[in-house]
C-alpha cells in the first residue's frame, strides 16, 4: 500500500510552518527593521503555500500515470 504523504514531508511542513510563528516572536522581542520582517514573512508564505499545493495536487499520484513516461518518443504503445 501506498503511503500517501511522507514523514519527511511532513517534516518539512513543521520546518517552514514553524518558522513563520518563531520570526512573530523574534521580531516582538528583537524588534527587526521593517522590511525584514516583511520580506522574510513574505518569502517564508510564500514557500510554506507553495509546498502545501504541491502535496494536495500530488496527494493520489502513485508512479503510474500516463505523463510519467520512461522513453523519451511518449509513445506508450497503446
């Protein structure tokens, strides 16, 4: 059977989710410029949001499907 999403994904997804609370709190006690903080909390969203989508587009794929050719021609021979 199939594992669907993988401990290291959701490894990955603590990681970068983690990190998004963890520069609110050190920004309220360090109190970072600015822009820091704004372009750090963009880039880190905008990484976390990107991951997410891959994981729930892929989230059926098992190997096996018609665009995963091994050859090169795409001739699947059906």
């Amino acid at each position: 059977m199939k594992k669907i999403v993988s401990n290291k994904t959701y490894r990955r997804f603590a990681l970068v989710g983690g990190l998004i609370p963890l520069l609110l709190i050190l920004n309220i006690y360090y109190g970072l410029p600015d822009i820091v903080f704004v372009v750090l909390f963009i880039f880190l969203s905008l990484i976390f949001g990107s991951m997410a989508l891959w994981v729930y587009a892929n989230r059926h794929a098992d190997g096996s499907e018609w665009w995963q050719d091994d050859s090169a021609s795409g001739w699947r021979g059906y």
